[in-house]
C-alpha cells in the first residue's frame, strides 16, 4: 500500500485566469488561487493586452510566486483567444478559467475533484453554484437560474459513490463528502441553460479538447462558459454542485451580468440568446463535419447530441423549410460524411423527423426518399425514436 501511495498523485489542476483591464481586481483571483486547500495546481495568467495598471499587478504577481506562468498578448483577442493561449500552454488533466474579476473559495478545487474521482458516470464538466458580490460584499448566496433548474426540471442526482482510498487521502481532509448529496445530473439533451458563470465551470482537459480547435471558436470572443458549457454538454452531459464554491463580483464593467439578481427581473443583455444560436451553429457544423471524431459508442448518442444542439437557420439563403432547424439543412449539405458513420437509413430517418421534404431528398440523391420507400422509413424513423427516447 506505501508503494501505491508513491507511485499514484491526485490530478493536476490548471487554473487559467484571463484578464484584460481588470488590474484592480487580479490580486485578489490570483490569492484565491494560490489559498486553495488543493495540493496540486498550476497558475497560468493571459493578459489580454491590457490598458490599465495590470502589467505592474503581473509584475508583483511573478515576482512573488515564481511558479506562476505569465502570458501577454500583443493584441487584444478578448475572452476566449485569450483562454485558448492559456489552455495551451496549461498541463493540468481539469482546467478551470477564472475571469479576473472573480475569486476561487478556498475548497473550490478540491471539491470538484472530488466530485469527478466519485462520479460513476464521466461528465465533461461540473459546474458550481457561484456567490454575486458587489462591492466586496457578499450580496446573495447563488445564482437563482441554476436554483430554478433544480426546483423546476428536477434532475436526477448524479450517481457517484465516495472515492475515499489510500490514493486520495491528501484530498479527503479537505472536502465534505455530504457533497455528493447535492449533485445533479444535466442530460446532454438539455435545452435549458442551468449552469452559472465562467469561473463556476470545472472541466475535463479531454473534453475541452473536442472542441478547442473547432473553425471561428476564438471569433466568438466572449462567453467561454457560453460556448464550452453547450458543446460539451451536448457530448457528454454534465453535473451540478448545489453549493457556491466561488464568488462573481458584479461591477460596471461587467461583460453578461449588469446587478445582482433580484426575482422577475432581468440582469443581463437580452442579446446573448442571439449568441447562443451562433454557438449552436458552431457545435452543429463540427459534429457533422466529422462526426467519425466524436465516436459515440452508438449513433443514437449521436443523434440525442445533434437534437439538443439544434436551433434557428439565420441564413437570408437557406431555403424555407430549412428556417426552422440549421441541421435539417446540415443534413443535406453534409450527407456524405453522416451515412458513412450512420448508414443511409438512419440519416433518412432523421430528415423526416427534422422536416426535411421527400422531394428535396431525392433531388440530392439521398437513398430511401423516394415516394415508394417513404412509408417504410418512416415507420424505422418511430422505431429508432423509442429506441432512442426522443
């Protein structure tokens, strides 16, 4: 048992902190950092060529803690460019990215580890419930968007059991295993949004690779969660952490969050749903570019991930019946590279149900959509939908 203990360490953490302009608060995220109770973690600092006093705040960071790896960028990429640089230059097996602005409580790290050691099922990402402060005060205690999901969808808890072993003794004397208790599981067909910011975020480094090189991800810009959260869910599914194990301070300067929450009323910019539809465009062009890459242990998971990623057409070109659904028309534009890792029948199958015409399937080409073999596919459609539990 000595030479399991030697030759076995708990997971290296990686804590990619993005900052642009946010010197006033970056002392204290990169404290949060370094006060975890977690015994295993790397600090990694992008600058996103920052105007203010940041670069001296960088200065006195590195000069206090030489293990800190520092990145300045020359140009100004914003959130996600500049998470992008951190993750590739991070080594950690979980990352998480921590705006500025915000802070890490002092279990943060070690809980979500804990989580993941005991999940029986290996999610992409766990998400934490997240204190709002103003002013370095405290003013509510979580976020109410992942509370509704909660007390409305009513999720299943996710199944774990404790991962209490030799191996993870360092870790145990850190953590309340009554966590495990208030843990949920978010299917990976889930529509809703019920996680709460960036910095509550815990990912897989693997699973964020699934994505990290996907065409126009650093265009985006901002929203890392926003991206990262519905692409990995979609493949994966995830899990809730029902206790605030960080804190986001709300400020003018907010990107998302313009006041604490307060009940029926809105406190962000309505213009980020139109962002979600560009992130489910992103997650729909990369799955079906190649789906072979994702290797689903069946294609029904498949299907459940390109369902739940499906939003509007916002092309002026896409043909009408196309409007309602951008896969129906992937569908047919991307036939080819579906029915060599589906087989023919299944993808006609799933046109019918996305509303893709008979007519325009036989104009393509595509197998099993003429007139005479409509009613036999659909009649594997209503089959293959039981199977699959849509």
């Amino acid at each position: 048992m000595a030479e399991a203990r030697e030759l076995l360490s708990l997971p290296l953490v990686s804590v990619v902190i993005d900052n642009y302009n946010l010197g006033r608060y970056l002392k204290d995220a990169a404290d949060s950092v370094f006060a975890q109770t977690y015994p295993n973690i790397e600090c990694i600092i992008v600058d996103d060529a920052s105007t203010d006093d940041s670069t001296r705040v960088l200065d006195e960071i590195a000069a206090a803690r030489s293990s800190v790896k520092v990145i300045r960028r020359q140009i100004n990429g914003d959130q996600i460019a500049a998470c992008l640089d951190g993750l590739a230059a991070s080594r950690g097996d979980y990352i998480v990215f921590l705006d500025a602005d915000d802070v890490l409580l002092k279990h943060c790290i070690a809980t979500h580890v804990f989580v993941h050691l005991s999940l029986r099922i290996p999610v992409g990402f766990t998400c934490s419930d997240m204190l709002q402060i103003v002013s370095g005060n405290i003013v509510l205690g979580g976020n109410s968007v992942m509370s509704r999901y909660i007390l409305g969808a009513k999720p299943p808890k996710a199944p774990a059991r404790t991962a209490a072993n030799s191996a993870t003794d360092g870790l145990m004397q850190y953590v309340d295993p009554s966590v495990l208790d208030r843990i949920y599981k978010v299917d990976m067909k889930c529509r809703a949004w019920p996680w709460t910011a960036t910095s509550g975020f815990f990912f897989r480094r693997d699973a964020l690779n699934l994505w990290a090189n996907a065409p126009g991800l650093a265009e985006l810009r901002r929203s890392t969660d926003g991206f990262f959260g519905l692409a990995i869910n979609a493949i994966t599914g995830s899990v809730l952490i029902d206790e605030s194990l960080a804190g986001l301070r709300i400020h003018a300067t907010n990107n998302f969050t313009r006041h604490p929450q307060l009940n029926n009323i809105r406190n962000y910019d309505i213009a980020t749903s139109e962002r979600e539809v560009r992130y489910r465009h992103i997650i729909l062009e990369e799955i079906t570019r190649d789906p072979g890459r994702f290797r689903f242990h069946h294609t029904g998971l498949l299907k459940r991930s390109l369902f739940a990623a499906d939003t509007r057409e916002t092309s002026d070109t896409a043909p009408a019946w196309a409007r309602k659904s951008r896969l129906s028309h992937l569908f047919v534009t991307r036939y080819a590279s579906l029915a060599s890792v589906v087989g023919e029948s299944k993808i006609a199958c799933w046109m019918f149900e996305k509303g893709v015409p008979a007519r325009v399937m036989k104009e393509a080409g595509i197998r099993y959509a003429f007139a005479d073999r409509i009613k036999g596919t659909l009649a594997r459609a209503w089959r293959y939908t039981r199977r699959d539990g849509n």
